[in-house]
C-alpha cells in the first residue's frame, strides 16, 4: 500500500500561500474518483495518510522536521507520495531519499516535470525557484536527474544546466512521441531507485491554472495521467509528489481535481 502524506511546507517568499492545505484539497476531492484507470478501487477511509506538522515561520525547522520525518516513512513503506506544498519541499523530501537510497546501497534517480528548472543560485533554505539546484550542489548526482517539460528557464538556470549536464526532455519531444518518450524516460530510471516529483505548473493552465507561475504550452490534463499512470507501474519506483496546487484560489477545483487524478493513478 502506498503511503499518503500532506506535507503543507511552503518557502517562497510569500508567494505561495494558497498552497499550505492542497495535500487536504486533493485528498478530500480523491473521495470522488472510485476508481483509477488500471480498475483499482479507490476507498480513501482506508489508504495510509498522514501530515507533516510544520512551523512555516521557521523555514529551518521546517525543512529539519520534513528531512527527519519523510526519512523514516520511506525506511518504513515501499511506497510513498507526498502531497505539498510548494516545491520547496522537495528540497528536503529529496535530501531524505538520497539518505535513503546511500545507506540502502541503491544508485537515486531523479524524475522531475516542471515548467521551470528550479535552478535559481540557491538561499540558505533553498525556495522553491532553487531547491533542484541546492539538492545537486549537496550532493544528488547531477547524472541520476531528469528534467521533464520545462519551459521557461532564467539565464542562470540555462548556465547550470548545461555545465552539470543535466538530461531534460522538451514537450515538443513528448507531444510528438508520447508513447516512445515516455518509454525513454521510464529507461532513464531503469534499475536505480526512483523518485518522481511533480510540479502542477508541468501542465497547461487551460486544465491546471492554480498555481504559482503557470506558463502556456504545457501538458495536457490527458497527457500527465497516461505519463504518470505508467510511471506508477515502475517497481522501482520509491517516491511521489505532487506539489504547486493554489488549493485557496482555485474556485472552480479544475487543479484540485487534476491533482486527485494524477494521485489516484499512482495508487
């Protein structure tokens, strides 16, 4: 059974607030998915869920109590998926998986869908514009990181890049192949411990517009489930999230529910 966990952390200079409660959003909009597409029954009162308690006025102790907690769910479940947040928290989430994976013996492999590269020079607590690039400066193989569908990058993130070689796969790439470049970036983690963060703003704003820097031309809401769907297949694959919802301003719930679907799949 997967493991469910809210983790409401949030480190974007004010940015990102409307996205401290979307891990319940999702989970209550979750109660309206019976099933996911491979014919698996959805009964949320069973699946194992739990939140994260955060002081987000302290990033510090913030970033320690996800590090520390995360740490010991994946050392005690096969699986998990951890429901944000902004991406900031991936910066934590990540550093505990590559805990994991150095004192498991196993090599980590970074799956990451993104709009944008999140490799702004990093703060002391690394935002969410900086968390990737702050995670590869302490230590995650720059070689185990895929980049997904980013579209939007900053000079300085262009620079980093291409000086750590990191692999990244465009949306023209996977629009115009979606079933070979899928298989491409499933190859990508084959045979390493997987983790596969996902940032909403990945998708088009026409099917996912709450969130924090949406950008035009992403993936359709199609697209990220049948990705996302075969990706769940993978048995090496450790860790999920699913991070960037604006829980408080999407009115309509087209995000939330999107955010629920996607999760529904990996179940």
């Amino acid at each position: 059974m997967t493991k469910i966990v809210k983790v409401p952390g949030i480190n974007a200079l004010g940015k990102t607030k409307g996205m401290r409660n979307s891990g319940n959003a999702v989970m209550n909009e979750l109660k309206n998915i019976y099933s996911n597409e491979k014919g698996v029954v959805i009964e949320p009162e069973l699946l194992d869920f739990e939140e994260i308690n955060l002081n987000n006025e302290n990033i510090e102790e913030q970033e320690d109590a996800i590090f520390q907690r995360s740490r010991e769910i994946m050392e005690e479940n096969n699986r998990v998926a951890f429901l944000g947040g902004d991406h900031s928290i991936s910066y934590a989430t990540g550093k505990a998986f590559l805990d994991y994976c150095i004192k498991k013996g196993k090599t980590p492999c970074l799956i990451v869908f993104d709009a944008h590269p999140d490799c702004m020079k990093p703060m002391k607590n690394p935002t969410h514009e900086e968390w990737l690039r702050a995670l590869i400066e302490e230590g995650f193989p720059a070689h185990g990181v895929l980049l997904v569908g980013a579209r939007n990058s900053d000079r300085e993130e262009i620079k980093f890049l291409a000086e750590n070689n990191i692999k990244q796969i465009n949306l023209n790439q996977l629009s115009n192949n979606p079933e070979e470049t899928t298989d491409m970036i499933m190859e990508f983690a084959s045979g390493d411990e997987l983790y596969v963060s996902f940032d909403i703003d990945c998708v088009d704003p026409a099917f996912a517009p709450s969130t924090g820097y949406p950008e035009a031309g992403g993936l359709t809401g199609r697209q990220a489930c049948y990705i996302l769907g075969r990706m769940s297949l993978m048995k090496n694959l450790k860790a999920l999230d699913i991070v960037e919802i604006d829980s408080e301003n999407d009115g309509d719930k087209k995000t939330i529910k999107l955010g629920a679907k996607i999760l529904a799949e990996f179940l």
